[in-house]
C-alpha cells in the first residue's frame, strides 16, 4: 500500500506511522482483527499488543480469533 506523498507531508508523519495508526483504529473499531492488524501496521502480533496495551486498548479475542489461530497453528504444523 503506498500513501500519496501529499497525505504524509500533511500529516506530518512518514509512512508507516500512517499504517500503525490506521491499524490501531480499525483495531479498536473492530474491523481488524489483532493478526490482520498487525500485519497492517507492520509488526508482529506480540509488538502490536504491547503497543495497544501502551494505549490503554483492550484486546478483543473472541470465537473467530480462536478459530484463526487455530488454523495458523495447524497450517505451521506446531
């Protein structure tokens, strides 16, 4: 995904600060889930929860986040 240039001048911010926010909010507004989160913003999932902890955000884990790690878990073979 790239930003246009004149969004990130205006901002005042680079890039992936940009991805990090995004994430955050589309976290917290629950239409991300922490994985697909994480990926947006860059960073591992460990990372991203230290990051929404640092924030006061409460991670939401419900069935379907379940279910997600189960099969990451599977398809990795662990």
């Amino acid at each position: 995904m790239t930003i246009p240039n004149e969004l990130v001048r205006a901002a005042r911010m680079t890039e992936v600060e940009i991805l990090l926010e995004l994430a955050v909010v589309l976290f917290h507004k629950e239409k991300l889930t922490l994985g697909q989160a994480a990926t947006l913003a860059g960073i591992s999932q460990f990372q991203f929860q230290q990051l929404l902890g640092s924030r006061g955000i409460a991670i939401h884990y419900d069935v379907q986040d379940y279910i997600e790690d189960l099969q990451t878990i599977q398809r990795l073979g662990l």
